[in-house]
C-alpha cells in the first residue's frame, strides 16, 4: 500500500454541498431549496473556509430540477459575493435519464459557466430509487465535459466506479489531470463507510488523484475525519446529513456543519484552502471575470493613473 503523508499535509479543500435531490422543508426546515437560500448558505460557507460549491437546483415546490437557468441564477449570485468560488454543478440521473436534461448545465457561459461538474461513473441504487449511468451516457457526459471545459468531478460509491473512472482516463476522455474523485461511503448499497474501505478505495486511485471523502448521513464526520487524518479534501453540508448527532435528536444546519469541519480542520494543524489555491491544486482555470466587474477595474486604474498624474 502506498504510504500516507505524515508531514505537511496539503492545504485542505472542502468541498460544500448545501441542497441535494432528496432533503426536503418537511424532513428539514434547515434545507435550502431557493436560490435565493441556496446563495445565502454557500456565501456563508465560502466566508468559513470552503473552496467548491456543489450545486443542485430544485423547482419552486422543491422537487428536483435539471433547468439551466436556475443553476444560473444561483451560480451568478454566489460569484457575484465570491468571484473565485469554484462552482460544481449536478449532472445526475436520479431524477432526470434522458442526456439533454442531464446535460443543460453545462451549456451555461461567461460568469455562469461552471467549473466543476459531477459524472457518477456508473448505475447504482439508492433507497428511493437507481440512479441510471449506462456506459454510452457516462461517455456521452465526459465528452461534453470536456469539450466545454468543465472538469469531472468522479463520483465513487462503490470499487467498480474507479476502475470505470481509470478505464475512461486510460483512453484520454477526461480531459488533463490531476483527477479530483469524490468518494462517498455509508450508503445502503454501496461501499460501507469504514477506515479499512476508505483506505482500500484511496489505494486504487490513479496516481497523483485530488481526492475528497464524503459520508453518507451520520457517516459524515467520521469520513471527514478519517480524510482529514490521511491527508484527503472533505465533502460536508445537508445534502448528505441533516443530523448533527448520533442519535438523531438534534437537526444539523449548512453552517454548523461547515463550522464543526472547519474547527476540526484546525485541531488537525491544517489550513482550509481559499479557491485561488484550490483552482491551482485541481488544475482548473482562473475563475470568469465579470464584465461589470473588469469595467469598474479598468476605471478604477484609469483613476489611479490620473490621481498619479
């Protein structure tokens, strides 16, 4: 087995996922479901230490929604508090099968272009459903990835969706490296969250992977912890948790969960990457620049230059 780092682990990378498909008002009252709500939470957390943003979009009556324009309208409104924020998108099949639904958001350009976007490497089942990613459609998804600009974010719950992810970077369908995987552990039926299985699953990435662990409801902490302490990146947030205890008793908010990781994240000795230094460790491009905002800059040197003068 390679060996883990000791000293210094990397800057750590938190990547935020404030909404999901499946909590809902009445499960929690804490849930964003509005843009508008979906903003105020990431911004909250961005101001916190978290780097990426991993975004679903939900209709008025908080059913789950493929539309371009309302992944614009929140995208939009968080860069326009936090311009570097990364911007992770859902490409998922839970709810939506066919490719040009699944596919809308990453038509999205200039300031609403995302950054990130997630490919679930291959059909697993949830205890509301299966979530359908037929080889031709995960193909279909990283091409379009790819030719957009967008990096994959490779959505693992189980050993084979790795093998999937290195069979596809083998052939040269995901773009340049390094590979960011998400590995989500602790759900029904997929890998259970364990020390033994995070670790196994690490050890089959390809080599020089950026790699974040995610646990699924009350596994949250102990696989953000087990990242932490293995030099991994966390995912967090009420997508995956709305607990913020074992027993269930006491409902978890977005930002008592980011500042629980964040604390924890310090207790470890390691730093939370901002977006600029997360942009550079996942090889993404600058953020878009505003065109209002690159205006107020250049009138703003003009000032500056005429002051001086």
């Amino acid at each position: 087995m390679k060996p883990f780092p000791l000293t210094p682990y990397p800057e750590l990378i938190v990547n935020f996922c404030p909404t999901g498909m499946i909590p809902t008002k009445a499960m929690t009252p804490h849930i964003p479901i509005s843009p508008e709500e979906v903003i105020e939470d990431s911004c909250l957390a961005l101001e916190r230490g978290a780097a990426i943003v991993h975004l679903h979009a939900r209709e008025q009556d908080g059913t789950p929604s493929y539309r371009g324009e309302i992944y614009e309208k929140m995208i939009r409104g968080i860069r326009g508090h936090y311009e570097d924020a990364i911007i992770c998108v859902s490409c998922s099949g839970r709810n939506f099968p066919q490719f040009e639904r699944r596919s809308e958001v990453l038509e999205l350009t200039g300031l609403a272009k995302p950054d990130l976007a997630s490919l679930t490497l291959t059909s697993l089942d949830f205890p509301s459903g299966t979530s359908q990613n037929s080889p031709d459609m995960v193909i279909a998804l990283a091409e379009k990835m790819v030719d957009r600009g967008i990096k994959p974010e490779l959505e693992c719950f189980d050993f084979g969706m790795i093998n999937a992810a290195k069979m596809l970077i083998g052939k040269g369908m995901m773009g340049r490296g390094p590979w960011y995987f998400n590995l989500l552990l602790g759900s029904r039926y997929s890998v259970p969250a364990t020390a033994r299985h995070l670790s196994n699953m690490v050890e089959d990435l390809p080599p020089g992977s950026v790699w974040s662990a995610a646990g699924i409801g009350l596994f949250q902490l102990p696989m953000n912890t087990l990242a932490l302490a293995m030099g991994g990146h966390c995912r967090v947030g009420l997508e995956d948790n709305i607990h913020l205890v074992f027993d269930r008793s006491e409902l978890a908010t977005n930002g008592g969960l980011m500042e629980r990781l964040a604390l924890l994240a310090e207790t470890f000795g390691r730093s939370l990457a901002s977006p600029a230094r997360a942009r550079t460790m996942l090889g993404l491009d600058s953020a878009p620049v505003a065109p209002a905002a690159l205006s107020c800059a250049i009138a703003l040197d003009e000032a500056e230059e005429a002051i001086a003068g």
